[in-house]
C-alpha cells in the first residue's frame, strides 16, 4: 500500500537480483490497493490505513519499543468503521502478496528452464535421473506407471475462507501479473496496470465473506472451480510432459510404443465433498447425487468445447490426406450431411461425436448446452466408448502424416477422458463406526436375530456378522418403521450402487470408516452393502464380490497402534481374503493426521504413522496383499500436513510401491490449485516423490539397518516423553480448555460461515469432541501454532539429561537429522512452523483470559516449551535463525509479518468487545464482521498454516 505513483520498470528474470520481481510486483499491487482504499474510503482513512502500516513495518524492521507503543495507540482509538477498513486492507494486502510470491515461483522456475540447468529437485526428470543413475532399468520405470495410482483427494474442512468470486478475481489479477513479464509497448503497460487496478476494486467490492452458512451444494461448486482453473487442462499436460522425459531418460526402440497409449492414467483425481458424512448432517444421498450431477456437467462441458474446437481445426481433406475406414465410419454415422464437408471425414466424425457427447450429457440431467448439436446422436454408455473414438482419430492422423495435427488438442483430449471418465473424479463415501453399529442394531433387533447387539463382546459381534453374511435373507424389511438415520444409511448406499449404474464403476469405489477400532467395524459396513445391494454373495458358497472397497480409518493414537493387528486379523477370515482376491489382491488402509496430532502431539503423531506404516506392510507382505496407503494428511503442518514431496520421500520403505492417495484440505487446496502453472508443479510433485520412493534402490547393508533401528529407539523414547508433555499440558491440566476457549477465537472461528461442516463433533467444550480442524487452525490464528511443536523441548531436554553422555547422545540426534529422512523433514516442518510463531502476539490473545492465575500459569508454560523446542531444534540442526536453510521462505514470512501484526492486534480488539456485548446481550454485527474479517486476512498471510 505505497504512496508512491511512479509505475515500477520491470527487472527481467535475468536480473542480478532475483527477487527483485517480486518486490516490484508487491509494490504494484500495493500501490493499486492504496489507489482503490483512497478512492473507495477517501484519504482520511488512507492515510490512517498508510500510518498503521509503516508503523508495524518499522516495529518489525527496528524492533523499535516506541513504534509498538504507537502501534497499539493507534488501534485502539479506530472507529468502529475505520476498524473495518484498516481489517479489509490489510487482509486484502496478504491476498495480494500470496498472487505475487506465486508469480515468483512461476518466473523463477521459467527461469531456470531458460538457463538450460539440471533437472529441479521434486520434478518428474530429477527423480528418473536419479533412478538411471542407481541402475534402475526403463522396463522397471514404465511398469511402474502401468500399476502405479497417485490420487489427491480434495475435501471440504471449515477452515477454507475463500469465496469463488474471490478467487475468480484473484485468478485474473493472477494472469494480468504475469503478462507483464512479457514485452509490452509503454500503452500496453499501461493498459496492464489499468486492468489489474479494476480487479483490484473489485476484490475492494466483493465481499471476503459469506453472510449465509456455506451448505455443501457450495463446497462441491468451489470444489469445481478448481478443476477448470487447473486440473481439466494441466493434468494431461502433466502426462505429456511425464511420457516425453520417461523417453529423453529411457528410450526405446523405434515402434516399442504408442505415444499417446504408452501409459494408463495412473494420476487420478478423488473427492470427499458431497459424500464425506462423518459428523456433517447435511451430507446424505441427495449430496452425492449432486456431487455427481455437478461434476459429470463439469467433465462434459469440457468435452463438448474441446471437440468443438478440433472440429474447427481439423479441416483436412480427403483429397489431400486420406483416412483410415474407422474414420469413414464414423463420419458416415454423423448428422452432418453438408455437401460443404463431403471430404472432411474428420470434421464430420467430430460432428457426430458432439451430438453424442451432448445426448449423454442430457441422459445425466444437463440442460443447458452451449452449442446445439447439428443432429441427433446415441448417447455414450461409458467413456471408454468416447475415448475409443478419438484413439481413432489419433490412429488415422498418426499413420498418415498427421502427427503434429493430434498433439496440440486431441492427444490432451484423449488422456482427459481417460483420466476423468463421465465422473471427473472418485466420490468417496464416509462414515462413522458408532453410525453402522447403531444402523445395524436397529435392523438385528428388528429382524428379531440379536436385541443388544452394541452390548455383545467383539467376539460374539464377529461371530455372528460373519453368520449373517452368508445367510441368503436380508436383514431389512420394507414393512417395518426404522429410526430416520437407519433409512438414511440405507438410502445412502442405495444411492451409491445407482451412481456407479449411471456414471461407472470409478465414480464411487471406495467406503472409509471413521473411528475403525476393531474387526467388527469392517464386517458391519460389508453387511450393510450386502443389505443394499452393493455386496453380492455366491449361493451356497462363503464367496461374494462387492462393489466397493472398506477402507479402515485409523486416527487416534491408540487406533494406530491397533492397526496392524486388526488388519491381520481382518485378512484371516475367507471370505474377507477373497474379496481382496476379486479387488487384484490390493486392500487400502487409511491414517488420521489431523487426529492422531490433536490426540498425542506434533512428534508422537508422526512417529506413531511411521510405526503403523511399518508395522502394516509387514503384516500385508505377510498375507501375499499389496498395500496402498491413503494419508489423511492435514495439508498443514499444525494438522499433521507439511510439504507434501518431502512427506513422501520420508515414508518408510515398502510403504509407498506406486500406491497412493492423500488428502487435499480447505485452504491448502487454493494455495496449491488455484494458479494453473503452480498446480502442474504440484501434481508433478507428488508423482515424482511417489516415482522415487517407490523405485529408489534403499541402503541394505547391515551397518545401515542397525543405524535406522538405533535412530528408531531414540524416537521410540522421545516420542514417549513429548507424548507425556503434551497430554499433560492439554488433556490433564485443569482450565486448559477455558484458557483455549479464551484465548484463542475458536469461538468466532466457529460462527464463520466458512464450511458445512460444524467445528465440533459434539456440542460440548471438550476437546476430544472438538473436530481436529478449527483445534489447528485457531492456534494458527493467535500466531501460537501450538499443535506444530509442542513437547518437542521436553523431549529433547529430558532426553539427553537421561544419559551420562550428553555429547554423544547430540550426536545421534545430529546423525538422525542429517541421514534419516523421516527425522528430518519432521524438524524441517517444525522450523517452518516456529518461524511464524509469535510469542509477543500470542501474549495479547492470552490476555483475553479473564482468570490472571490461570493465564499466567499456563502462558508461562508455553512460552518455556517454545524456548526449550526453539533451543532443541538449534542445537540438533546446529542453525540459530529459523528457516536458515530456505532464505526465500524466511523473507517471505518476514515481509509479512508487519502487516499481520495490525490484524493480529485489530483482532484482540475486536474479540475483546464482541464478548463484552455478548455478555450484556448487545452484540455488533460490525464488530463481529470485523472479527470474521481479521480471520480471513491472517490466514491469507500466514498461508499453510491455518
């Protein structure tokens, strides 16, 4: 927000100075934001708005004591209606600054392609030239692509705060940005500016917040959002670009494969949004029919444009070029007759494919095609029917000199269908275990087999699960009156087998139980997909197939440590083995990040995956099943979540094999999707860690096998000490969750209209029934981030004070953080985290406690916890300054520090008054926005760690 006028000259990529764009382009948008807040609020509160800021800028830069004091003078005596404008531009500025850094990255990635230099880590080409060079074959590398399944799954968290026209407007001030990196006449400058200064206004007048709960029909249209923005176009690129360096690096002989039919679509996309019902009310079968609905018309609409664009250029003549008799056919079959095109079969062939395209889109309920077809066309039954028809095509123009007519459009087209099918992605269905318990003692009690079945011993409950199975009846009776949640599962799964009827088989595979504590949580949702037709058993054998696979969530801590004894345990019983048998001898098992990091703490959540992980493929190589792991990562490192490479190369061996799905959640999914160029770069990510951890050769030598085991028992106790450190100070102190309560807005966080889902599992202030989510995210807002780091100190601290050799046991830590993976991104996580903890801000939420004593007890604990990790991390890492090892991440936090500082200090502000009014019943709904507001605004800034 600089006064200054002058329109910066544009430094190029080649600059001495690198980062000397990115400062240019955040003082232009700054600048323009400025011009907006004048023009729209006029200069009083510009000049307000403009003194705040070089204050907290020279508070931050200076350490100046005075600038803090005149800081915290100058917002406390805002009107009500200057407070919202100061909480707006500055929220604004933080949405501004995260478009401009992405441009960086894109500017110096182009940048470094340019220069010509090695392969970047974390792309697809550095981890096959890392393979080449340890001896792995291209055989080996291209049998891992035919079996391998790499699948982010978007879901909806109440913690996403961004709305679709934000983001609109956000992508198109994005693409005005970088178009000035390319050469522009002085007018055209200038017009550039002109526009990105209209965006800029209307983000000023778009509002950052919904005054109506966001219902799930919104989260899935969001959702959707990001696939015309990024994945429809960037995934098959991202395949083109993957089979064209599998080549460089691998080649093969000339003929060997087809270009466009050489690998399966082994990225594919998955969504919980719509079908996710765990703790969420509003989800039910109407919402994945939506969820369904909206993404067919999605994946259609697509279709549609981009046939239509091949059919306006593909305008060969059969009397320069001729066609294959597959294409003839098809053109034959058209509605097009114009004696005009008599000789474009291919233009014909499109034709026709577009009139079937739009009959299939009406068969699933579209109404509003764009362009009418020119004729009547039989709709698709399948997409394998519609991607046959443009394998014709590409085989034509490929045996005829037609090569550079397919690449541009149609090969992209082609991989499309293939990867999104009519479904665009996999809806996972969820479901809590105490939900299918309680659904299924209503039915045996009703049927008169079992009155108390919850009250039976584990045993008793397997026992008699295994016997209904196999037993021809079904449980449920269509005379009979059941509870509304029994007839709502049922309608449910009913559902599902109808969607996999009209959209197939890929549009819902997958049923994952929430809370999977014991055998019998899995037997009951087998029986219950029995009951509704989704499980069909052989007659007269103890044999069936089913249509979807149970996937067991393990989340807690103890759920972890059970995990690989309930999955052997599982995949002893016949019929259970032969249904994985029919599933390709492949069985999925899902971890809880979120949960198990709000039940244990930062380190032993991480340890206790690591040990399930290990512990798993033992159990799975055991029963001859291949393991695919689906990480239910929190996408923040507060969650369990961090940098999503690193996370995969930290796994532990025989965890990974080419199989896996992950989590994209809430706000993380913009900050990853929402820039096209950024989002290939991520989806590249994932493939190449996955590549590499899947296929780079591990250490087998005996030396290195009893280091890992010596690193693995020192985790083994320091995960047992910070386990005790952070459950003591949060589950065992008493008043912790009324200082949370206060000290934190986790009370207003839940009041904001920012998810369907509601903050808590139940409505009590306990944090166990406090969904893990908002728990992270209001640490993340009182700038503490507590579930990052917390009892990583006392570990380390107690740990050493253990041994008599204190400088030996140092060592061992400083050996584990520089040989083992797993070890070291867990301190590279929690570096990042500790670089945005506060602790001076932090100490003005703890104000809001009313209780003195308890305020200052359980601060003062804090704040000796974050010395003690802070010093841990220092001594093991041996780097005194956060980040010293990310120069650019440590100067993008440090940027923005001084403009999150005001909306840090603005927000006690408001939270003060807005709970004083509640108490004498006369709440402001200006304040209250102003809170809401403030929110938004420091989880723009703060970014991944909301």
């Amino acid at each position: 927000m600089a006064k200054q006028l002058k329109t910066p000259v544009r430094a190029t990529p080649a600059s001495t100075n690198k980062d000397a764009p990115l400062k240019e382009d955040i003082r232009l948008l700054g600048r323009l934001l400025g011009d907006v807040l004048r023009d729209q609020q006029g200069e009083a509160v510009f000049q307000v708005v403009e003194t705040i800021r070089q204050t907290a800028v020279r508070f931050r830069r200076e350490a100046d004591v005075q600038a803090g004091a005149e800081l915290n003078k100058l917002l406390k005596k805002l009107t009500k209606e200057q407070t919202i404008s100061v909480v707006r531009a500055f929220s604004y500025f933080s949405h501004l600054a995260n478009i401009a850094e992405d441009q960086h990255h894109n500017r110096r990635r182009r940048a470094h392609l340019l220069a010509g230099s090695e392969a970047q880590q974390g792309s697809v080409a550095y981890a096959l030239e890392k393979l080449h060079g340890a001896g792995v074959t291209g055989a080996t590398v291209r049998k891992f692509f035919k079996d391998a399944l790499i699948a982010p799954v978007l879901t909806a968290h109440p913690t996403e705060v961004q709305r679709k026209s934000i983001l609109d407007a956000e992508h198109e001030i994005a693409r005005l940005l970088a178009a000035r990196d390319l050469p522009m006449t002085a007018k055209e400058r200038a017009e550039n500016i002109e526009r990105i200064h209209a965006r800029v206004t209307t983000l000023w007048q778009t509002r950052l917040l919904r005054y109506t709960k966001l219902t799930v029909e919104d989260e899935i249209n969001n959702a959707l959002s990001y696939y015309r923005m990024t994945f429809l176009r960037e995934l098959p690129a991202l395949y083109e670009d993957i089979e064209g360096e599998i080549s460089e690096q691998f080649p093969q002989r000339s003929g060997a494969g087809n270009t466009y039919r050489d690998l399966p679509s082994y990225v594919q996309m998955g969504s919980w949004i719509g079908g996710d019902r765990d703790g969420n009310p509003n989800v039910n079968a109407g919402t994945m029919q939506l969820a369904l609905a909206r993404q067919s018309t999605t994946i259609l609409d697509f279709y549609l444009e981009e046939v239509h664009a091949l059919g306006a250029e593909l305008s060969v003549s059969t009397f320069l070029a001729g066609v294959s008799p597959e294409v003839t056919a098809l053109a034959e079959l058209s509605p097009d007759t114009s004696p005009h095109r008599a000789d474009e079969q291919y233009r014909r062939a499109l034709i026709g494919i577009y009139a079937r395209l739009a009959a299939t889109a009406r068969a699933f309920g579209a109404t509003n095609i764009l362009r009418q077809e020119v004729g009547p066309g039989k709709p698709y039954p399948n997409a394998a029917e519609f991607s046959a028809d443009l394998l014709v095509l590409v085989d034509s123009l490929k045996a005829r000199h037609g090569d550079a007519l397919i690449k541009p459009r149609l090969a992209t087209l082609l991989r499309a269908s293939e990867i999104f099918g009519f479904h665009l992605a996999t809806l996972d269905m969820r479901q809590s275990s105490d939900v299918h318990e309680r659904v299924l003692s209503e039915l045996l009690n009703c049927a008169q087999v079992e009155p108390a079945y919850a009250a039976l011993p584990e045993d008793k409950k397997v026992e008699l699960l295994l016997a209904e199975l196999n037993k021809p009846r079904l449980l449920y009776s269509p005379y009979i009156d059941y509870s509304d949640e029994t007839n709502s599962e049922l309608t449910i799964l009913r559902a599902a087998h109808e969607i996999r009827q009209r959209y197939g088989s890929r549009a819902i595979r997958n049923y994952i139980i929430s809370h999977t504590e014991t055998v019998s949580d899995l037997l009951e949702v087998l029986l219950l997909q029995r009951e509704t037709g989704l499980l069909r058993m052989d007659s007269g054998t103890t044999t069936g197939s089913g249509e979807l696979m149970v996937i067991p969530l393990f989340e807690t801590i103890p759920d972890l440590r059970l995990a690989a004894t309930i999955m052997e345990q599982v995949m002893a019983i016949p019929l259970v083995r032969k249904l994985i048998a029919k599933q390709g001898d492949l069985q999925e098992v899902m971890l809880g990040y979120s949960d198990s990091n709000k039940d244990g703490g930062f380190l032993t959540s991480n340890w206790e995956l690591y040990k399930a992980e290990t512990q798993l493929v033992q159990v799975f190589n055991k029963a001859g099943v291949k393991l695919r792991l689906f990480h239910g990562r929190g996408g923040t490192v507060g969650r369990g979540g961090g940098p999503s490479y690193e996370a995969i190369l930290a796994q532990p061996a025989g965890t990974v094999n080419g199989q896996i799905r992950l989590t994209e959640q809430g706000e993380i999914i913009a900050s990853k999707f929402s820039n096209p160029e950024i989002g290939r770069r991520n989806l590249a990510l994932l493939v190449a860690a996955t590549l590499e951890a899947s296929l780079m050769p591990a250490p087998s030598d005996s030396k290195h096998t009893k280091k890992l085991a010596e690193f693995e028992n020192v985790m083994n106790e320091l995960s047992e000490l910070a386990y005790k450190a952070y459950r003591n100070l949060v589950y065992e102190t008493t008043g912790f969750t009324d200082y949370f309560f206060s000290a934190t807005p986790i009370a207003e966080i839940s009041e904001l209209n920012i998810g369907s889902r509601p903050a808590s599992r139940k409505a009590t202030r306990r944090i166990e029934d406090l969904r893990a989510i908002p728990w992270g995210f209001s640490w993340g807002q009182c700038r503490l981030l507590l579930p990052g780091w917390y009892g990583f100190g006392s570990a380390i601290e107690q740990w050493l004070a253990q041994g008599e050799n204190k400088a030996k046991r140092v060592a061992t830590l400083r050996a584990m953080s520089a040989e083992w993976p797993f070890f070291a991104t867990l301190l590279s996580n929690m570096d990042m985290v500790l670089s945005k903890t506060d602790l001076a801000v932090a100490s003005r939420y703890s104000e809001m406690v009313v209780d003195k004593k308890l305020r200052n007890s359980i601060f003062k604990r804090i704040v000796a916890e974050h010395e003690r990790t802070s010093a841990s991390l220092t001594l093991i890492t041996g780097r005194k300054e956060r980040l010293a090892n990310n120069p650019l991440l440590a100067r993008s936090i440090k940027n923005r520090f001084a403009y999150l500082d005001p909306l840090n200090h603005l927000q006690v502000e408001l939270i003060k008054r807005h709970r004083t009014a509640m108490r004498d019943g006369k709440v402001d709904d200006r304040v209250r926005r102003g809170i809401h507001l403030s929110i938004n605004g420091i989880a723009a800034g703060l970014r991944n760690t909301g």
